[in-house]
C-alpha cells in the first residue's frame, strides 16, 4: 500500500480527486488533511471512511502550523504528498492578499521542509498543484507553454509562482523529488459557488442579476474537473522529477459567452418551472489587473504522460448545470454569513 497525503482534499479539485483516486488506485492509502477554511467542507467527503474503511482517514491541519505538519510527517513516513490545499480566489486575492502568503507560500514550504526531513524513502513524491495564471495574461493569440516566463498579475498567482519556485529549489538544492502541474480553469460538481460557473448557476436560481466583470471578453480556457485530476495522477506516476506540466483541455471561451450558455442550460434543464425567469446579465466594474485570456498548449503533457482529457465542454456543461440544480442544498448550506459578507464587499447592491 502506498500511502499518499492529499491536502486540500475537503475542496473542490481535491475532494474530487480523493473520490477518483479512492476508486481507481486500488494500492492507495489517501490520508486527506484540511484545515476547513470557508472553501473546505466535509459534507464533500462524506461515506468514504465507511466505503472505503483502512484506505481512507481524514486529519483536520492548517498547513501553516508548521510543528502540526511535522508531527503529522514524522509519523506517517509518506510515499507521496499531492498538495492541493490554497486559497484559491482571485477576487479573495485582491480584497486581502496576506492569506495568500501565509497559505499558499508559508504553507507549501512548511509541507516541503516535511517532506526533505521525514519523507518514507528518496522515492518518495511531491506533486504541486499549481495554476496556468502564474504565466500572466496572453493577448488573441499564443499559448503557454512550460517555457513561458512567469509573470503573475494578482496576489493569487504571485503567491502560486513563489510556491512553485520554492518547489523547484527544493528539487535543486535537496534533490526532493517534485512535480509541478499547472492547469487552467476547472469546472465541475462540488465547486464553491464563488468562482464564475458556479456562482453564476446561484445567482440565477435565485433571480439575481449576473454581474460579467468588464465588457465580458475576457478569456478562460475551461477543464473539467475530472480530466484535470486523471492529468494529476499521470503527473504523479509518470511525470519526470523536477519538471512542469501543463494541463488544459484545448477549450476556449469568452466569459459572455459562456455566461450566456449557462443561461440557455439552465432556461433548458428548467422550462417546465415556472418560476424561473431568465436572468438579466449586469456588466460590473471590471476586476483590477484582470488577466485577458489564458490559454494551455498540453503537449508535453500529452506526449510525456499520455494525458487526454475525455469530457467535452458540452457534456461537462450539461452535468455540472444538473449537479448544482440537484444539490441546491450542499450550496444553500455552504452559503454562511461569511459568503454573504463576501459577497456584499465585492459585489455591493448589484
Ligand atoms: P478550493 O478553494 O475549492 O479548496 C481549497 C482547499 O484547501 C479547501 O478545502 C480549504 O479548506 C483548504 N485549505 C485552505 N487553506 C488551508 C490551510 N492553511 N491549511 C490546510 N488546508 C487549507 O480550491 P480548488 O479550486 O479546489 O483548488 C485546489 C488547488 O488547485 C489550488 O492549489 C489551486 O491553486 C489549484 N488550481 C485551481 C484551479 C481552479 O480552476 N479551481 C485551476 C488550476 C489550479
Ligand atoms: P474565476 O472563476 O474567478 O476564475 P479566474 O479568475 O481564476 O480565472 O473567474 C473566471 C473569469 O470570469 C474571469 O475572467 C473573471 C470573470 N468573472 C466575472 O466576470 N464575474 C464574476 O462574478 C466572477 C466571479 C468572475
């Protein structure tokens, strides 16, 4: 059994990870570890201590308590570490970028300087799960590549592009065997309602307005959240020690249009409630620093590894929409005074 510390596991990406690696890395021991920030919440984890028994356990740990990590290393002797744990909100960013630090670049190197001291054996692996807006913003056209100098706009990506660094100097200087994977925007089941697609959807079920930030041109390239995590396990096993990934789909869309795909999805899946009327979509002030477009080139995760994402962006679009329609009360539980606040802070009265 190899046992594997997946932290972030009670977020998005992660909790969807955990529930994909569980089913088909029969030889996995997953220990999730999470501090359950507002974005991490059990309800994602929920039956599979009872499911999967002595292959799963869940340990509650904020990353940035450095003697909490080491206690937790020094005794598990872990065969691998797949780091997804971060504040992830651009927007979160902007309003407060100190949280970023301590998270995204204290916490990373306290679970790095674990993993030099009391990893199981020099085989051992540090997978780090980072982003494709540490490369800054492209105009119409190019794509990243591994190679494209690092320039992050906001204090989200700058803290991504300083972990990814101490990753790449621990490789350098300590010979930890690290990977780094840096994929474009995810989409899928269980995604905080924050981020665009989700909170979109919300919005329109509640009848509020559906504020596109700028004159909505913006450019995302969009995955769904299962192929990203069959990249991360192909990252993990396969990927060459000390290299960079890139994972993307090939799926560009402008944020309008895809604003306006949601609303047709939706105006579809619930045609015979009457209740629901289209929503009115409100250009709002536009984010400060808003990146243009992104845009992966995967190639050398697709020849190197043998990744191929498998889900369409209509498929993926279709079952997401069903999900958050389905599961209106994992999303109306997880929206706490906290979420409203948020909300008010960055949005106002629109
Ligand atoms: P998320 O915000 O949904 O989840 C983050 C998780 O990390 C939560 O469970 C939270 O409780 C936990 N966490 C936060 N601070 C912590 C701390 N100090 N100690 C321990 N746990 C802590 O994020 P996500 O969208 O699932 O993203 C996961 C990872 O993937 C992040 O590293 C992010 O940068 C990266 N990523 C995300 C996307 C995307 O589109 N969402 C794209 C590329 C890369
Ligand atoms: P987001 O989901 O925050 O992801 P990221 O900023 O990490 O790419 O936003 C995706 C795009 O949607 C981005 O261009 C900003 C835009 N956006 C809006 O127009 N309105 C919104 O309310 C949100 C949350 C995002």
């Amino acid at each position: 059994m190899m046992k594997i510390l997946v932290t972030g596991g009670a977020g998005f990406i992660g909790c969807n990870f955990v529930r994909r690696a569980l089913r088909v890395k029969k030889d996995w021991k997953i220990i999730v570890a999470d501090a359950l920030t507002y974005a991490g919440n059990l309800e994602n984890l929920e039956g599979l201590k009872e499911k999967y028994n002595d292959r799963y356990d869940f340990i509650k740990i904020d990353i940035r308590d450095k003697e909490s990590v080491d206690e937790l290393f020094k005794k598990e002797k872990f065969d691998g570490v797949i780091h997804f744990a971060a504040e992830s909100h651009v927007d979160r960013s902007i309003l407060g970028p100190l949280a970023f630090v301590e998270t995204n670049v204290l916490g990373s190197v306290n679970l790095l300087e674990a993993s030099r001291k009391y990893f199981k054996s020099d085989k051992s692996r540090f997978l780090h799960i980072s982003t494709d807006e540490v490369y800054g913003a492209l105009g119409d056209e190019g794509f990243f590549t591994e190679e494209t100098k690092i320039v992050p706009s906001s204090p989200y990506s700058a803290s991504k592009a300083s972990s990814d660094l101490f990753v790449l100097a621990y490789h350098k200087t300590y010979g930890l065997n690290v990977v780094i994977t840096r994929c474009c925007n995810n989409y899928g089941p269980y995604q905080f309602p924050e981020k665009l697609i989700p909170f979109m959807i919300k919005r329109a079920l509640d009848g509020e307005p559906l504020p596109v930030y700028g004159d909505g041109r913006n450019v995302r390239d969009w995955i769904f959240v299962d192929d990203h995590n069959d990249g991360t396990i192909l990252a993990f096993e396969k990927g060459r020690a000390g290299e960079v990934y890139n994972l993307g789909a090939r799926c560009e869309k402008r944020n309008i249009d895809l604003v306006k795909l949601l609303i047709e999805k939706l105006k579809a899946c619930l045609k015979d409630k009457k209740d629901f009327k289209e929503p009115e979509i409100a250009f709002v002030k536009d984010r400060p620093g808003h990146d243009f477009r992104y845009a992966i080139d995967p190639s050398k995760a697709e020849s190197e590894l043998g990744f191929k994402p498998k889900i369409s962006f209509e498929e993926g679009i279709d079952l997401t929409v069903k999900w958050y329609i389905e599961n209106e009360g994992w999303w109306r539980r997880i929206i706490s005074g906290e979420y409203l606040e948020y909300v008010e802070k960055q949005y106002g009265g629109k």
